[in-house]
C-alpha cells in the first residue's frame, strides 16, 4: 500500500470511486475486489441496523474505505497485534483486515453491540479478512496485549486511553482518527497522561487528523 506520506493527488476529490481508492492507496485488485463486497454488505445491512450515517455512504470509499486504510502504512513493519476498540461498522479495524492482505498484522476487532458483530462476523466470512471478533465492552477484554490500539469516533481521546493503556505492550502505540476537535482533545488529554505525539493530516477530512501516540504514561497525580 501507498505510503500517506506520499504526494496525492486531490485525495478530498468528493465522491471518491474503488478505482479511484486503489490509485491513491496502491492496494492489488483481490484487495479491491474484497473491499468492494465489504461495502455491498454494508449497503445491504444498513437499513437493518443503522451502522453508519446515511448520508456518508453517498462518500463510502472517502468517507469509510480511504479514512481507515490510511492508517495501514502506519502500521508496525514487523506486524504484530492490533486491538480495534469500538470497532462497530468495522472501521478502521475491518479495512485493516481486508488492506493488510494476511499480512503479519493480527487483528482484533471489539464491538459490544451483538447485531454489530453479526455484522463483523459476515464481513469476515465473506472477504476472509481473518479479523478475530470479541462480542464484549472492551473493558470487560480478556486479556489482550497489543502492539498498536486503534479506534475512530468511539470516545475522547483521554477515554480512549483509559481503554488502550492496560492493553498496550511496553513500546506500543495507539492510532486514533480524530476530527475538527483533535487538538482539544489532545491538550486534554495531556494534563492525565505523559504522551509523545505525531499527527499525520487526514487522507479523507481536510479537518480531520491520524494522531499517532506513543511512550504513553499516566501522571501520577491523574
């Protein structure tokens, strides 16, 4: 896949096409072809379950498909564990699945919600993304350690990281989409935790940012 550090061209293009996708992310036609029925199924769940908003599936390769597939040149190189929180529709987590190809990525999905995960479930099946589901609040997590935590439009980010921290290997990261108030969020965030941040421009929203965090830490006085 195409690094996001690369120059695009118009990756904000309204309407954004699966060909158009796969110019700007590099991903192989089997990639597309599954990512393609990924987004059928969601079509066709929609109606029954109201697993994103109605109007972004007019934009589905922009809004969903590119929004999470830029986080996979993000990844670790050496692959690894990856844990979704609020996985929901399966973004980013699912895309990963599909984008990654069986890579060395492994990847988990956790989604409270069972009609949700049924969802997940089919999508799984369907695309053999060989994502792992966990039906449960990510609270309630078995115990899962992962190199990278991910999560999009799940909660604030200093929930968020209440949620990854205990997860988290020792030099773990976390990887959160994050819109217009990303930069709340973070000051926020920075008077509980001892964080070292990048932040990545959002492929897919022109207000929107990847904030990559790492060598996370609670305050003790948090």
């Amino acid at each position: 896949m195409n690094s996001p550090n690369q120059p695009l061209t118009s990756p904000l293009t309204p309407l954004l096409t699966p060909r158009g996708f796969q110019e700007l992310m590099g991903v192989s036609d089997g990639v597309l072809e599954r990512l393609e029925a990924y987004v059928a199924l969601l079509r066709k769940w929609q109606p029954k379950i109201n697993l994103v908003g109605g109007r972004s599936l007019k934009d589905v390769w922009r809004r969903h498909i590119l929004d999470s597939a830029q986080l996979g040149p993000l990844l670790p190189a050496a692959g690894g564990v990856v844990a979704d929180i609020g996985s929901g529709a399966g973004f980013p987590g699912m895309v990963l699945a599909i984008t990654e190809d069986h890579g060395k990525a492994e990847i988990h999905l956790i989604e409270s919600s069972e009609r949700k995960c049924a969802f997940l479930g089919e999508v799984n099946r369907m695309t053999q993304a060989g994502a792992i589901i966990h039906h449960c609040r990510v609270e309630n997590l078995p115990e899962l350690k992962a190199d990278v935590v991910t999560a999009r439009g799940v909660a604030s980010m200093v929930k968020l990281l209440l949620y990854a921290n205990p997860m988290l290997k020792k030099g773990g990261q976390c990887l959160f989409l994050k819109g217009k108030k990303w930069r709340e969020e973070l000051t926020e965030a920075k008077k509980n935790w001892i964080i070292k941040e990048s932040l990545i421009p959002s492929l897919s929203d022109t207000s929107g940012m990847v904030v990559k965090l790492e060598k996370i830490a609670q305050r003790n006085d948090s």
